[in-house]
C-alpha cells in the first residue's frame, strides 16, 4: 500500500521528487507561491497542489482533503531569517523563531505534524538553525505537542552525488544515512545543452525548456567576460560579512551552492547560466519544467532540496515503514 505523503513548503516540488513515486495519488503539495504551485502542478499532475497560507492552515483541511492522516510528512519551511547570509543572524534564534517574520513558520510547521501525527516527518532548513539556541528550541517545541525523539541530520550534498554542494539540516524523527557516491564536475553535467548563439537558432529542435540566456547590459557583460574561474564580479555584503555573487564556475570542480538569488557565470562562455543549467546542477531532469517569470524560475531552483537528495532520503523513510 501506497504511503500518503504531504509536503509542506513545497516550493517547485524537489522534496516531493523522491516520494512521488511511493506515493502516487496519495501525495499532497502546499504552498503559498503561485508561480511554485504552477510548477509543481504542471510536474506532478497525479498529487493535489493547494495554495494556501500554512500559518492559517488548520490540520482538519488537510485530513478531510486526504481523508485521512498523512503517514509522511515533509517541510521546508523558509530559512532566510536563519541563514548565514542574514545580517540578523548573530542574534539568538528565539528572537526570530518568536518573533513576526518568516521564522516562526517553523513553529507552524511542528503544530501541523503535531496535530496529524505522522509515522515519519522529515524538516528541512539551513545549518545555522542549530547555532544561538535553535537546536535547544526545535526539541522544546517537539516535545509541546508530544514528539520526544529527533534527530539532527546534517547532509552534505555533493558527498552524496549531487552535482553542486549544498549543506542542509534535515530534522526527523528519524535517523537519515545516506550513500555516498561521487559528485560530477561542473561541465560533466552541463557540458551536452544546447548552444544558444547563432546555433540555437539553426537548430530549433534542440531546444530546452528553461534554457533561455539573460541579456546583459554592455558593462556587465564586460565584467562578465573579466571574471576567471571561482572568481566573483559582483559582491554584496549583509551585516558584517562580505558574499561573491556571479562566480564563473570551474569546469571541472563540483559546483558552488546553487542559490536562489545568486547567479553563475558559465565556465567558458560569457553569460549567466539559464534557469536549466542551474536546475541540472541540482539535479532536476530535463523533463521538470519550471513555471513563471525568470527570477522566479531562478529562486525555485535555488530555495529546493536536490530532487537527487530527495530519492535518497525517501528511500530510507519508506524502508523505515516497511
């Protein structure tokens, strides 16, 4: 028998690409981004797409449109209030996760498996959850609604196959173990799209969805065509800390991060990577397309988990209920 899967925080829909197929019809997907919704609605066309607020959704709409309980449970609620890359993130997570921002979507994420009661949950969010106290607060609010028993997987994704490296925090009752396998390089995994020059043109049936290039302005495709492997041209700083932003990527190393609001040089050619090369480096196939305006495409693939990491995690959960 199938096991029901609800995925909050869907996004896209990476985290549901590894449950999908244990799951089929049984498979539920919330958010409340219309343009990820499109997405995940035009990819998983068999699982209920609904777009709603999670901080008002109560358990019940979710049980009379499953008619049940789910078994599984999925989330990834946002992270920017927790992520490094914040100019906030030197206070104590309590302040965030108490407050009024996007933070205590987390909360609303334990109230809902709380209430549903699922055989396995599984949360997803960055590593800096762990620091100023969050750890101690994640197992606090567990035990509120009466879950003793979690664990504190850190997956680091390129150990693991993926083709760009990515360290995320994954919270579950149960304990996560991976296999490793060895990441491709940058070019192993993009290097056969086709050429979107003149080629491109002469040669409409190679087309890709979601492999368009972004027009450059004259004096950013002239930093463009400065920038040298693992080189950034721009920079943006946020508190105290200083990031690169539109890095060539090296050909034949893993890929940095792929993040929403980041964007990558290609390693040979001057001009960002499309939408379709960031999706392949976190390792959507070709047949996922991607629904929306561009920068929302971007940030899609960007704020996901690796559909790759995904189909491993789902593995291990489903062998768990068997």
């Amino acid at each position: 028998m199938s096991p029901s899967v609800l995925d909050l925080f869907c996004g896209a829909g990476g985290f549901s690409a590894g449950f999908v197929p244990y799951s089929g019809r049984e498979h539920m997907g919330i958010d409340n981004d219309p343009f990820a919704i499109a997405t995940y609605s035009a990819n998983y066309p068999r699982s209920q797409a609904i777009l709603d607020d999670i901080s008002r959704l109560h358990s019940q709409v979710i049980r009379s449109r499953f008619g049940k309980s789910p078994e599984i449970v999925i989330a990834s609620p946002p992270c920017e209030e927790f992520s490094m890359a914040n100019p906030d993130s030197v206070s104590r997570v309590s302040e965030r996760v108490y407050g009024t921002g996007s933070a205590r979507l987390l909360l609303d994420t334990i109230r809902l498996i709380g209430d549903l009661s699922p055989a396995v949950f599984v949360i997803e969010n960055v590593a800096a959850l762990m620091r100023s106290g969050g750890r101690d607060i994640v197992i606090q609010e567990l035990e509120r609604v009466g879950i003793s028993d979690v664990h504190f997987n850190l997956i680091r994704a390129h150990l693991h196959g993926n083709p760009s490296k990515r360290l995320r925090l994954f919270m579950s009752n149960r304990r996560l173990t991976l296999p490793r396998f060895r990441a491709p390089c940058v070019m192993d995994v993009i290097g056969d799209l086709p050429s979107l020059g003149i080629e491109a043109i002469l040669s409409p049936g190679d087309a890709v969805p979601n492999h368009e290039t972004q027009p450059l302005s004259l004096e950013n495709l002239k930093q463009v065509s400065r920038a040298r492997h693992g080189r950034g041209t721009k920079r943006f700083r946020t508190g105290n800390r200083d990031f690169p932003n539109w890095v060539r990527l090296a050909p034949d190393r893993v890929s940095t991060s792929i993040n929403g609001l980041s964007r990558y040089i290609h390693p040979y050619e001057n001009r960002l990577l499309t939408v379709r090369e960031h999706a392949r480096l976190m390792s959507y196939d070709d047949s996922f397309v991607f629904a929306g305006p561009t920068v929302s495409q971007y940030n899609q693939v960007g704020e996901s988990v690796p559909p790759l990491i995904s189909r491993l995690i789902a593995q291990e959960v489903v062998r768990n209920l068997e």
